[in-house]
C-alpha cells in the first residue's frame, strides 16, 4: 500500500512591469498569472527534471518522488 505525501517547491518569478508582455501578464487576474506561469513551469522544467527523479528512485525502495499532475 502507498500513501501520497504532497509538498512543494516555490518558485518567484520576476516581470518586468514596462516590457509589453510583462503588462499583459500583469492585466491579468492573479489566479490566471499562477496557473498560467505554473502551467509553463510543468511543460518545461519537469521534462528537464525526468532524468534527475529516474536516477533518484532508480533504487527507490520505500518512497518514489515524481512531479504532480
């Protein structure tokens, strides 16, 4: 039997306020900004992070990490 064990790592992202796409992201509402720079953040980095959490759990006897969905 398995039990999940949810935890996070935070990530800051900085926009620059007076570049075009840095005001469109900020017009946006706050909910929008985090599910869209999260939403990013998982098509991008968690692909990179595949073969780090592989090598991790390659001998993962009692607990796997992945990246939640």
């Amino acid at each position: 039997m398995t039990v999940e064990i949810k935890h996070a790592l935070y990530f800051v992202t900085e926009v620059d306020e007076t570049h075009p796409t840095g005001k469109a992201l900020l017009d946006l509402s706050h909910e929008m900004r985090i599910t869209m720079l999260e939403g990013m953040l998982k098509e991008l980095i968690a692909p990179a992070l595949q073969p780090a959490l592989d090598h991790i759990n390659e001998n993962g006897s009692f607990a796997i990490l992945k990246v939640a969905k």
